[in-house]
C-alpha cells in the first residue's frame, strides 16, 4: 500500500473521476491527489488548497469544488478547470453538509435550522429554506434532494424544478414540494 500526507486533521473526502479533494480542518487546507489505476498509484499536487478556518465538509462535481468553512461560517467556492481564483461565500450559519448539482450547491446550515440554496454562477445566496429542525445530511440524485435531519426521527424530500438552459441546467430556487417523513 501507498501512503500519501496530507494536511493536519483531514475531515472530509469527496471525488471527481479520479481525483480526490481532502479537507484539511487544523491546516485550513485541502489536498488534492490523482489516482493512475494503470501504474496503481496515486500522486498528490505539490501545492493544497487554501481555504477558510477549519473546512470540514466537501462537495464537487468536475465544474465546482465547495468547502464549508466551520469557523468562518463560510464556503469557499473554487471554480475547476477554469484558472479562477476561489471565491468566498459568508453563510451566517455553521455550513454542514453540502449537495451539488451543475450550478447549484444546497448546504445544510448546521447552527440553525435552515438550508441555503447557493448560485455558483453569481456567487450569491439563492434562497434560505426554513425547516422546523436542524439538517444532519444531504444527498441528491436528479432533481429530489433527501435531507435527514439532527433530531434523527425526520427524512425531508424536496424535489427541485429542473429546466434546460441555453447551455446548462437552471435549477429553479424554490422546491415544487417539500415531504417530511417521519
């Protein structure tokens, strides 16, 4: 087996194809390391990632790669392939877990009970969804989104509008339904 450092504490993985992004909470950092399934090895880049005060969740989907910043109370928001510099999102909230879909990050909000529905093409705070309890995790798949939340007894569905864009899909900011399951 191969061991590979990364940064202080890691916290969180999440993949693209075969690159991988670790956050790194006591560096406030996220490392980045490619798998070659031909030679059976993987190289770390030379250089992590810096991003806000102790990152602890991750989402990434080839376009964009989103941490949530624990004491910053932010995200910080790094545009793939494009040669951007990372931008910084304040969220007013502990950010948890993270779902991403084209250009739409939703993020629990783990200090309140809230979700944030984030624009990634404007960079901007899209709508805050209020819920009756604080959301534990997220996962996404097509256009419903299932949350659980912290009290751990609720399962929420929220199914989201998809509609095709000139060249990329707009998710509308507000969900067609909202489900709680108990």
């Amino acid at each position: 087996p191969q061991t590979i450092e990364v940064g202080e504490t890691p916290t969180d993985i999440t993949a693209v194809g075969l690159r991988f992004y670790i956050a790194n909470s006591d560096s406030s950092s996220v490392s980045m390391i490619d798998i070659d399934p031909i030679k059976n090895e993987a190289r770390k880049w030379d250089s992590d990632l810096t991003v806000g005060r102790k990152p602890t969740h991750l989402a990434a989907n080839g376009k964009f790669l989103i941490v949530g910043n624990r004491l910053d109370q932010s995200l910080t928001i790094q545009p793939l392939g494009t040669g951007l510099k990372p931008r910084t999102l304040r969220l007013n909230g502990e950010p948890g877990d993270i779902a991403l879909l084209s250009h739409t990050a939703i993020v629990a909000d783990r200090s309140n009970e809230r979700m944030v529905v984030v624009d990634l093409r404007t960079f901007t705070i899209s709508q805050t969804i209020s819920l009756s309890d604080k959301v534990h995790s997220l996962a996404l798949t097509g256009e419903t989104l299932l949350a659980t939340t912290s009290g751990g007894k609720n399962l929420l569905s929220a199914l989201f509008d998809a509609r095709l864009g000139q060249q990329q899909l707009n998710i509308a900011a507000s969900p067609r339904q909202l489900v709680l399951y108990n």
